[in-house]
C-alpha cells in the first residue's frame, strides 16, 4: 500500500466518511449521538490502525486493511468488483449482515466473525463463522461454521460446521474429525465431502513425500453418520454427527504428530497475533518452510483448488505393520 497521507486531524461529515489513500493512526468511533448512525465507505489504498464503528461499512476499492475490530449497526459488506487486498486483521462483527462475494480479490479475515448473516466467496477466516445463517461458496474457514439456523457449503475447505439445517456442494472438506446437524444434509450430484484429519498437511505444506499412512478420508453421510438423542428436562433433541474418528482411533498406533497438522492449523488460527514467525523444517528445495500467514493461506486455497491434492488413505491397513513402525 503506497502514497498514504497520514491524516493528523479528521474531521468526520456526520453522515457519511469517505477513505482514499489515507493511513489513520487510531480508531474511527462515534463521538456524539449524531454519528451513530454514520457510514464508513473505503474508497481504496487505506490503512485503519483501530477499530472502525459504522452503521454500514463498505468496502469499494482494494489494497484495505483495518488493524483493530470492526463492528457494522447494518452491514459490513465488500463489493463484488474490488480488486486488490482486503485484510481485517481483528474480528467482524455485525446486527446484520456481513457480505464478501468478490470474485477478483480474496478477502482475508484474520479472527472470528459474528453477525445475523454471513455470505462469503473466495474468502479467509483464520477463526470461526457464528451467525444465523452462513452461506460459504470456494471459502477456507480455519475454524468452524456455527449457524442457528442454516448453512450452506459449497466447494470449501472448513475445520468444522454445527447447525440444525447444512446444505453441501461441490466439494467440502473438514479439517476435524467431526461435524453436526439436526437434520438430513441436503446434497447435490457432485456433492463430495473428506476428511483431512489424517492428511499429512505439514508433509503437503513442504513438497515432500506424505507418510504412508496418511492420507485423505471419503465421508459417506449415510454410513459415517452417528445418531445421539439429547435431553434437557422434557425436551429431547436428536443430533447427527458426521465423523471418522472410528477411524481416527483406530490409527492412533500412528505417530499423528509428525503429520505437523495440528502445529499448522494453530499457526494458522493464531495468524497475526504470533510473535514469531516458526517453520515446519525444511521445504523440499531445502529452504525454511515459514508458518507465515500468507503461505498457509495460499496453501490451503490450493487444497481447495486441487492444485495440491492429499493422497487418498489406505482403506485397509495392518496392525502389526502400523505397531513396527
């Protein structure tokens, strides 16, 4: 981000703020009642080292980047034709509604995000999504999907999800064992959904050759689903649970840790907030391989996109081989 002016005194129109090729040392917060009711628009090229309070806050040119929290009244939303970087390096928050479906740029939401609606394309969330309802197309979500109500998934990387209602396209994949609703998921005919938990990500992440024991797991939503029955008083809820840890278990004669999964997930998850840049080893090529944000986020857009692929798990596997290595 080039050519900022550093503004050493703002003077906030009442109704609307308009930000271009600006670097705000501070937070843009209401000071009277008046601006409580104030939209913030970014126009491009600006950097916000506090939190940003609007009742809508937009996004309409590239190469953004708020340092603190942002809360919208209204809506938190980035227009479809920005171009450029978008980084919200603390949490989003929202009464209403946060809206990111770009398909020229990829919005980068370094923490949780909380709102009545979320509807994302081609972004990433180093935390979690907690919202009425979340609507995901081509997203990585290194946390989890926490909706009320419903969730729709399509061809997205995502730690997790937990909501009543889920809807799966494309192809989805879970970072964790275990996922959960309350009713039948609706699926399509190209609806394919893995299990990463048993993936060697850190071996993927450097270009070497995966452990042979690893590997990606196909999930059938029919023979890998679980049934609970959960009782509150009078009241009895029935829970579904998509998971491999039967499987999980099974494989845990396995040194799962020099999979170096959950030391890269929690890089990831941490992202801005470590003090320290730490590495897996080396690459291939026998350079560093960084835990830095950048790289894991490019690194699990190309699990996503295919461009790199886990190798399917051995459907059968035999003890004793499993217990001498």
């Amino acid at each position: 981000m080039n050519n900022k002016k550093e503004l050493n005194e703002i003077r906030f129109d009442s109704t609307e703020l308009i930000l271009k090729d600006n670097l705000v040392r501070g937070a843009i917060l209401p000071q009277k009642i008046a601006e409580l009711t104030r939209n913030v628009i970014f126009d491009g090229n600006t950097v916000v080292e506090g939190a940003v309070f609007g009742q809508t806050i937009q996004v309409r040119g590239g190469d953004v980047e708020i340092q603190g929290a942002v809360f919208a009244q209204k809506e938190f939303y980035i227009s479809g034709d920005v171009k450029g970087e978008v980084t919200m390096m603390k949490s989003v928050g929202s009464a209403g509604s946060v809206t990111a479906r770009v398909s020229r740029c990829r919005p980068v939401f370094c923490s949780d995000i909380n709102a009545k609606s979320v509807s994302l394309q081609n972004a990433y969330v180093a935390g979690s999504i907690y919202a009425d309802e979340v609507t995901l197309d081509n997203c990585v979500v290194v946390g989890g999907v926490f909706a009320t109500q419903e969730a729709d998934i399509n061809n997205s990387v995502i730690g997790t999800f937990n909501t009543p209602r889920v809807t799966l396209d494309g192809t989805v994949q879970l970072l964790l064992p275990s996922a959960f609703t309350i009713e039948k998921p609706i699926t399509g005919p190209n609806t394919r959904l893995y299990n990463l938990s048993l993936s060697d990500l850190g071996a993927i992440f450097r270009g070497v050759e995966e452990d042979r024991h690893s590997g990606r797991i196909p999930m059938n939503l029919e023979t890998d689903e679980v049934r609970s029955n959960l009782m509150e008083g009078d009241v009895q809820r029935n829970l579904r649970s998509f998971t491999v840890i039967g499987k999980v278990l099974a494989a845990d004669m396995i040194d799962t840790d020099k999979f170096q999964n959950h030391f890269l997930l929690t890089a990831a998850s941490l992202g801005p907030q470590l003090l320290k840049t730490y590495d897996l080893g080396v690459n291939a090529d026998g350079s560093p391989a960084k835990l830095e944000a950048t790289a894991i986020r490019d690194f699990l857009f190309d699990i996503l996109s295919g461009k790199k692929e886990p190798r399917e798990i051995d459907a059968t596997f035999s003890l004793v081989d499993m217990a001498r290595d």
